[in-house]
C-alpha cells in the first residue's frame, strides 16, 4: 500500500509541474523518471527560463520536506494557484537541485526518498 501511495504521489507531482510549465508557456520540456523502492528522482530539461522564473522556482523548491502535510495535502494538488502549487511540491521532495546548462537550457533535478 505505501508504494501504490508513493506512486500515485508521484503521479500527482509530475502533474503539477508539467501543468505549471505549460501555463507558463514553456511548451517543450523535457521529462526524466528514475523510480526505485528507495527513492524516485525527476528530472526536468527546459529551455529559456527568465532570472525571474528561474529564481522564484528555487525559492518554491527550496524549503524542506514536510511529511505531514504530504500525508494530507498531497490531494489538494490542482486546486491552488500556480506559484501554490510549485510550494506544495516543493514540500514533497527531500533534494532539490537547479543549474543552467548551457546557455539556454535548466536542468531542475527533485530526489524522494520513500
């Protein structure tokens, strides 16, 4: 049962970031999974990302997990507004790493571990 959970709250993250990217207008990313029993790690290409966009993601990604309001927030997902959203991910996932690759392309890496 807690893996079918995870699952589903993986399922639920992806959502959210591909539904935040494309309301942003980035119309072409570039998504990697990587699921074991251990942890899950989501990888994200995307291209043009302004100072701002690129700052203001770090910020959401940046806080610490909070299990207990993954345990009962995770469904509220979709409900909020956008920049809300990126925050209840954000406190979902353990590691959080950004960096611009090239000139024109981020790499946004998130690691769960279960």
């Amino acid at each position: 049962l807690k893996m079918i959970n995870e699952i589903k709250k993986n399922g639920k993250i992806i959502d959210e970031l591909v539904t935040f990217f494309l309301k942003k207008k980035y119309h072409q990313l570039k998504m990697d999974l990587n699921y074991s029993q251990e942890k899950t790690i989501i990888t994200i290409f995307l291209g043009k990302l302004t100072d701002r966009e690129f700052d203001l993601i770090k910020e959401c990604f940046s806080q610490k997990r909070d299990r207990a309001m993954e345990e009962y927030g995770w469904v509220l997902m979709g409900e909020s507004e956008v920049s809300a959203e990126l925050n209840l991910v954000g406190m979902c996932v353990d590691e959080f790493r950004m960096e611009r690759i090239e000139e024109d392309f981020v790499m946004i890496e998130l690691t769960r571990y279960h």
